[in-house]
C-alpha cells in the first residue's frame, strides 16, 4: 500500500511500526502531490489525502494527519502544528515558539493525536491513536522530528530522548497503526 507523505520520517516510522505489509512511498510509486491539510480535524485531512491519492494511484492507500494539542492553549496547533507559523517556519521555531506560550502557564499538559485513514476505492477504515504527557520547559534531546524534542511523557523524558524503536512502540501514530492493522485483520 502507499502512504500518502512526503514527509520522510514519518515514512520511516510507518514502515518500522507497520511491520507485513509492503509499503510504497508516494515517490516510488512516481506520484508528485502536496495536498493541502485544509479540513478542521486530524481525521478530516487523513481522509482527504487517502482519497486523494488512492484517485491517481488506484491502489491502497494510508494517509495520517497529527498534531499537538496543548490544553493550556485550548488546544493549539491542532491540526495547524506543522503550518501555524507557515510553511517557510522550521521545527526549532515552531517549537520555540510553544515552549514560549506553554511557559506562561502551570498545566502544561499536551496530548498528541494521530488519526490514519486507509482507502481502497470502496472502503475507509479510519483509526486514532493519542498520546498524553507535558511540554517541556526546554527543547531536550536528538532522536525524532517534528515537536518530539519538546513532548515529555509521564517519565520526564521528551519523544526525542528515546531510542526511534522505544519510540515506536508508544506513540501516538504506533497506536494508530497497531489499531488500523486490527482493523485490516477483520
């Protein structure tokens, strides 16, 4: 099946945690598209891009959307996490920019969501995983992307203090994935 990214390492992770199934980057298969994650919810922009794809791809697809939701910003980025400061913003800004919000406050409490949507051309088998832990007063670590440096766990360890294969067994998106192959199985 193909997944709807062209975000590398989000590939990569898919492909470590989706473990019996042959997956196909949007690359391999000669697909060049940016869809525009304009839908209000995770689940609304996984869709969107599976159908997407699956329109010129003809063959399975799964497509996710992600995103950080601090409860002391009502939830901010939500599903804007990657574009809130603009396409042009880098990682280290946006989460720079978080940590900076997040510190105004005591509850720093955050939960990451990732909702997957699978589409074959008849069927749509949709899955959400959620993660829950706290911003970090500073950005820690090396491992992972995205705000990783920046999420801590119950633990005191940020995302991005744990091994990519510690990683992938508790995520938000390995819980999406582990869900959707459930779903898959039936």
């Amino acid at each position: 099946m193909i997944v709807a990214t062209n975000n590398k390492n989000k590939l990569n992770e898919i492909k470590k945690i989706l473990t019996g199934y042959k997956i196909y980057s949007l690359k391999e298969k000669e697909i060049c598209l940016e869809i525009a994650e304009d839908q209000k919810t995770f689940l609304g922009n996984a869709k969107k891009k599976a159908i997407e794809v699956y329109k010129i791809a003809q063959e399975e697809v799964i497509a996710d959307d992600s995103g950080l939701c601090i409860n002391c910003l009502n939830g901010f980025p939500g599903v804007m996490t990657h574009r809130f400061l603009g396409e042009n913003a880098t990682d280290r800004m946006r989460n720079e920019y978080l940590i900076n919000k997040a510190n105004k406050y005591i509850d720093r409490s955050a939960r990451i969501i990732c909702a997957l949507a699978y589409y074959n051309g008849k069927n749509m088998v949709t899955c959400e995983g959620m993660l829950n832990g706290f911003i970090a007063k500073a950005p820690r670590g090396s491992n992972g992307f995205g705000f990783d440096e920046i999420f801590e766990l119950p633990n005191g360890l940020t995302l991005a203090e744990l091994a990519p294969v510690e990683k992938n067994k508790l995520s938000a998106r390995a819980i999406a994935l582990k869900n959707l192959k459930k779903a898959l199985k039936k």
